[in-house]
C-alpha cells in the first residue's frame, strides 16, 4: 500500500532510501529488491553515498548492528567503506564542502519508548559519533522515533554552540535531526516531560522535513506540519564559512 501512494512521486523524481528495522524480513529481501541505489551491486542498497550540488550524502545502515542473523561481516564491510568515503569526501571538500549522513536509528534523542538513542550507552553512538566528530560531518539525519527532535550541535553529550545567540552558525559539533515523523499507524511518540539539554525543538505531529542547500556555505530546513495543515512548524539555517574536522584549529 504505501509503495503504490508514495508511486506518484517516487517513479518521476530522485528517491533516496535509508533501510530501517521495518524492512529486516528475510534479510532486507524486499527492500533490497524494490530499490536500486548507488552502489547496488556491491551493498544492495544498504550503504551508498552520492554527489549532488554543494553537497556529499551518506546512507548507511544502523541494523547491521541489529540483526546479527544476517551477517556479523556486514558490520566491518561497511565500516571500512565508510571510512574509505568520508576520507575521499573530505579531499574533495573545495567542490562539495557539505557531507551529510542519513541513517536510521538515532544516536540521540528524548522519546520515552526506551530505545537505544534514549539511553546512556547507544551502540549507534558508539561506533560513529567519534568517526563523524573527527571527519567533519555536518548534518546527520536519522529516524526511527516516531517524532520530529532537532538538537543543538553536540558531541559526547555537551553542547558546542557556535554562540549563543546563533547556534547553527559555525557550529563546533555536527547538527542531529531525528526525522521520524512523516507516517506510521503505530502513531507517534511520547517525549520525556522535560527537554535535554542538547534539545533544540521538538515535536509529535506528523509531518517531513524538507532540505535546501543553498551553497556552500548556507543549508536550510523547515519541518512541515501534516497535522497542522502544510504549517512550517521549525524553520532553521545551519551557516558554515569552514568545513572539515572539528577541533583542527
């Protein structure tokens, strides 16, 4: 049903795909087989990066650390490829200065569900915040929390404003964006009654985000409100005059 709903848009413009947990039947047989993504010959559409404008975009696979059943290689297949890319990503970062993850479970966030990402130890967090912290990636996208939670640049926990009046200007850690609202029957979830302290906005209306990089230096974000018919509901710039690494000044 929702592959026949979102067909409209899907077969007539770029449509990019994370896998998440509700596609690990039979070892990710449907969604390896109704995508093609980059790289498919070699990842089945697990992990892929790709160009486009400004901008340098990495999928990869939070379930591989999940589901142990299907491989326990994939973990140290895709960690190496990962590397390997944003290695390759940061030499080419004159032309395309913006490197942007997307994957599905999040390293943070303040759902009382008791998932990883609420928790004080998360393997997400574990295997990738320091790789990404080190490699200069600037925005990270993840979903899974059935909510929408943009937090403040963070790393290890603490907050690295760029200043206290503009956050997201120069920032000193990557930005998260948790962006799991955009539909499930299972219907959204709860927040924790008081916000982290790396909490930016947070929201349960069903909605999506949309992105625009505008140029090098300046990428946009607002958090459409399905809820709220069509209303913006989180509007943000994220304003970077340097990419690279964090902490090589």
């Amino acid at each position: 049903m929702f592959m026949r709903q979102i067909e409209s848009v899907a077969a007539y413009v770029p449509y990019m795909t994370a896998v998440g947990n509700h596609e690990a039947s039979y070892n990710f047989s449907h969604y390896k087989n109704r995508f093609t993504m980059p790289n498919f010959e070699e990842t089945a559409n697990l992990w892929y990066s790709w160009d486009i404008g400004p901008a340098h975009i990495i999928v990869f696979s939070t379930e591989v650390y999940y589901y142990f059943q299907y491989g326990l290689f994939l973990i140290t297949h895709q960690l190496n490829w990962l590397k390997q890319d944003l290695k390759a990503a940061n030499k080419n970062r004159a032309e395309r200065p913006w490197v942007i993850t997307m994957a599905h479970r999040p390293m943070y966030c303040t759902d009382t569900d008791g998932d990883d990402c609420s928790k004080r130890y998360n393997i997400i967090r574990d295997q990738f915040e320091e790789l990404f912290y080190d490699s200069g990636v600037d925005i990270e996208f993840w979903a899974h929390e059935h909510t929408y939670e943009r937090l403040l640049p963070v790393y290890k926990g603490k907050v690295f404003n760029g200043s206290a009046s503009a956050p997201y200007t120069n920032p000193n850690a990557p930005v998260h964006v948790v962006a799991g609202s955009a539909g499930c029957r299972e219907l959204p979830d709860k927040f924790t009654p008081v916000p982290a302290p790396w909490d930016g906005f947070r929201s349960r209306d069903y909605g999506y985000l949309t992105m625009t990089v505008t140029n090098k230096t300046h990428a946009h974000f607002q958090q459409i409100s399905d809820d709220q018919g069509g209303k913006v509901i989180d509007d943000f710039w994220v304003i970077k005059h340097k990419h690279g690494p964090y902490g090589s000044d």
